[in-house]
C-alpha cells in the first residue's frame, strides 16, 4: 500500500488558469532586430556603474528568436496560459510616430505559435522598456507620454485583439516610478524631489486610464483590459479582528497613488496631507479617467508587509522585518506565505474586484547546475508550496481568483541585479542558451496536472 500524504488534497476550481509570465526587456535579446529602437532600459544597462557586473539585455535569453523552443517549454509543463509583455520601441520605435510593422509581426508570430498549442496569451503593453526618444522628451515627467502610451495601446490591441483577449496596461506603476524616478536605480535612474516623483506616479496612473480608454475604442468587443500592479501585500500580524481591521487600512494608504487611486478615483486625504505642497497637480477629469472601469486586476505578490493596529492617527503601523527575518535570495524577497491569502482577499473586498489574478508570484534561489545536469532548487519548491497552499485558502473561501502566472518561466535579466539573480523554473546557461527544467518546474508540472497541491 502506497505511504499516505498525497492524494487529492487543496484542489484547485476546475478551470483555475495556471500560467508563467515573462517581459519583454528580460527574456528578448534582438534589441537591433527588425528595426526596434531604443529604449530606456538599453541606455540605462549600458550606463556604467548601474547594474551588476554591468550586464545588459543586449541578449537576455534570446526569445525573440527562439520563442518556440519557448512555447514547447510552456507546453511541457501543461500551462494554460502566458503572460508576455510587448517592446512598446519594437512597435513605436521613437514612441509616436510611424509604426514599425516589423516589430508588430513578431507578436503576430508569438501569438499564433501560443494559440496553435493551446497557451492562452494575455499581454502586458507596458512592462518597463520606454522608448527613449519619449524620455529624451520627460519620460513619464511630461503628460505627453501617457497619451503617447495610450496611442501605442490602441494601436496594438486593435491588431492583436482578434486573438489576445486579455490584455494588461501597465506593470507595477509603484515599481518603475519609485526606482526609475525616486531612488534612480532603475531606468532612467532619475532621483526627483517628492513632487518631481509625485507628478511621475499621476502621469503614469492617467497613461494607464488613458490607455483603458483607447483599449476600449479599438480593441474587438469583449476584450479585457486589467492591469497588473505589485501592491503593497499588507498582512496583519495576528490574525483578530483589531489587526485585519488595520490591515484593510493600510491596503488604502500604502497603495494610494497607484492601486488605491486606480480603482476608487481618488487621492486619499491622507496622502495629499502627507504630500502636502508636493502634492501632484490634477483635474477632477483626471480622476475619472485614472479610474476607468476594469475588467479584472492583477497583483504581483512576493513578499508580505506585516502590519499591526495602532493608536497613531492612520489606525495602523507597519511592522519592519527584523535583522534575522528569512528571505529568498534576493533580500528584499521575505518569505510570508501568508500574503497571498490576506492581499487578494483584502484586495478584492475593498476594491470590489469581480475578477482577480496573481500576475506574478516566485522567488529568486541560489541555483547551481550539479554534476548531473540538474538544479534542486529545494528553497522555491518550498517557496511556492508555501504560498500555493496559503492561495488555495482564499480560493476556497469564494476569493475570485481566476488564474495564477508563476514568475518566471526562464532565468532572465532581473533588471539592476543583471543576470546574478535567477527568479526561472528553467535554468539557462547564458553561454549556451540552453534551458534545463529545474526541480521546481516538475512540482510545478504536477500542480498543474493535478490542479491540486497534493
Ligand atoms: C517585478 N522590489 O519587479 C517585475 O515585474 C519583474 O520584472 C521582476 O523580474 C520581478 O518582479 C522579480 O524582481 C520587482 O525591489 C522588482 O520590491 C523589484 C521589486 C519588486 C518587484
């Protein structure tokens, strides 16, 4: 008789989307390929000094060529669903202007080869890679980038929409601006006052309602426009009614330029006297349009944001993770299971969110390549184990998660920290190009083929 501690244990709802999730920049290469132009991530990785060992996505991990080796990997391990993000320069490659129909065919390409074994394609259209003739001119400073971007998403969703139903704005507002605009360590590395800063955030949020927008005037009927945002996951430190309390506070707050903003039209008084006169510049027009209705949402989780009741004005505090907290190989990756229970069904209940997906959750790990040509990445099996299971919990609870896009199908160029950061279930040697299933791509593949964790 077989051991018991497998079977069907925390079944997943028929129909539940498995899916991984790449972008553009990250996994491409061909960045002179059929006419791209350049975009901000290439003039900040060829900057000295700005990301590790000054790697570059020069070559990433070849996609653009070798997409359909790519999409059998896919297929090997039973997903149902990618997510991909599209060059915004392969398209435009100046941002404005004339389209590039070179550019437009490689996604034409992409899709027919997922849709021919059975992937379902959702696209990002903004996933970090700003053309640089529209920085040149601002970035995302000046308004004329987020009507820029919202030409450029009608423009691809009327081509593509035909066969890609799902399609997000933007990925993770609260990540590009803070690091590219903020802290300036990432593209284009730009450290603006609060207001410079807060001025970014609002032009971005209103690109993205903007390009809600020109989706919905384009796109075939019945597309669906989410967008995929890494909120602040907030997780209350015990779980009693004081501190679920607070939490649900703090999922406004923390995430009210980006998230909070988007779904409810409004700046929370809080963050405006918090900026005071730093405060960005808006019209009640703007609100509307930063608001306009979506589809579905999509959160990227990674690690949790602890937070307790407190007496202080907000009703709430953050928890900070004390020196010995553990983490994945990436610090700021803290391991809390738990935050991908309490951010969707947080997420969903303040925001009223009829449809929600984890458009991207994994780890980074230390992987090495053993004698045999394997990599027993044992830490993101535990990882994503962990976190299934604690997502498994709200679904079972009536959480209306519909989908979940692991992050990352390939190792690839994790932004500043280059290539020394591996976040795929396949290990790539950059050398070789060659891509080896790691341990944790067969536990992903049984999940999958189980639609269970167990
Ligand atoms: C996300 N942080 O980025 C991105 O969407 C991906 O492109 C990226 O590869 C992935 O997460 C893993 O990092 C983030 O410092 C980058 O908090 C940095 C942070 C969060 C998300």
């Amino acid at each position: 008789e077989a051991p018991s501690g497998a079977g069907s244990a925390h079944k997943f709802p028929e129909g539940f989307l498995w899916g991984s999730a790449t972008a553009s920049y990250q996994v491409e290469g061909a960045v002179h390929a059929d006419g791209r132009g350049v975009s901000i991530w290439d003039t900040f990785s060829h900057t000295p000094g700005k990301t590790f060992d000054g790697d570059t996505g020069d070559v990433a991990d070849d996609d653009y060529r070798r997409y359909k080796e790519d999409v059998q990997l896919m297929k090997a391990l039973g997903l149902h669903t990618c997510r991909f993000s599209i060059a915004w320069p392969r398209i435009f490659p100046e941002g404005t202007g004339a389209p590039n129909p070179k550019g437009l065919d490689h996604y034409n390409r992409v899709v027919d080869e997922l849709l021919a074994n059975g992937i379902q394609p959702y696209a990002t259209l903004y996933h970090w890679d700003l053309p640089q003739a529209l920085e040149d001119k601002g970035g995302w400073q000046s308004r004329a980038t987020s009507e820029a971007f919202a030409h450029y998403a009608g423009y691809v969703t009327a081509h593509l929409s035909d066969r890609v139903r799902h399609f997000m704005t933007t990925n993770e507002i609260s990540t590009f601006t803070e690091l590219g605009y903020g802290t300036g360590t990432h593209a284009p590395g730009l450290k603006l006052s609060r207001a410079g800063l807060a001025q970014v955030c609002h032009n971005a949020v209103l690109g993205q309602g903007l390009a809600v927008q020109a989706i919905r005037a384009s796109a075939r009927p019945g597309t669906k426009v989410g967008l995929a945002e890494n909120i602040i996951a907030v997780t209350p430190v015990v779980n009693t009614p004081e501190h679920i309390q607070a939490a649900a506070i703090a999922m406004r707050e923390e995430n009210a330029p980006y998230m909070n903003v988007v779904q409810t039209g409004e700046y929370t008084d809080a963050y405006l006297k918090r900026l005071g006169a730093d405060a960005p510049k808006f019209t009640p027009e703007d609100l509307k349009t930063i608001s306009s209705k979506l589809d579905f949402a999509g959160i990227n989780i990674y690690q949790p944001t602890y937070v307790r009741a407190s007496d202080s004005p907000e009703g709430y505090a953050i928890v900070p993770p004390p020196a010995s907290y553990p983490h994945m190989y990436s610090p700021w990756i803290t391991i809390g299971p738990e935050a991908l229970y309490w951010a969707p069904k947080l997420a969903t209940q303040i925001w009223n969110i009829p449809e929600l997906y984890i458009t991207e959750n994994g780890a980074s790990s230390a992987d090495v390549m053993t004698p045999e040509g394997t990599v027993l990445d044992t830490d993101r099996v535990m990882y994503l184990r962990n976190y299934l299971t604690q997502l498994h919990r709200g679904v079972s609870e009536g959480v209306p998660v519909k989908g979940y896009f692991l992050w990352s199908l390939l190792d690839n160029y994790e932004w500043a920290d280059g290539y020394e950061k591996r976040f795929g279930i396949h290990y790539v040697d950059f050398k070789t190009q060659k891509r080896t299933p790691k341990l944790s791509a067969a536990f992903y593949k049984e999940v999958i083929a189980r639609n269970a964790l167990g």
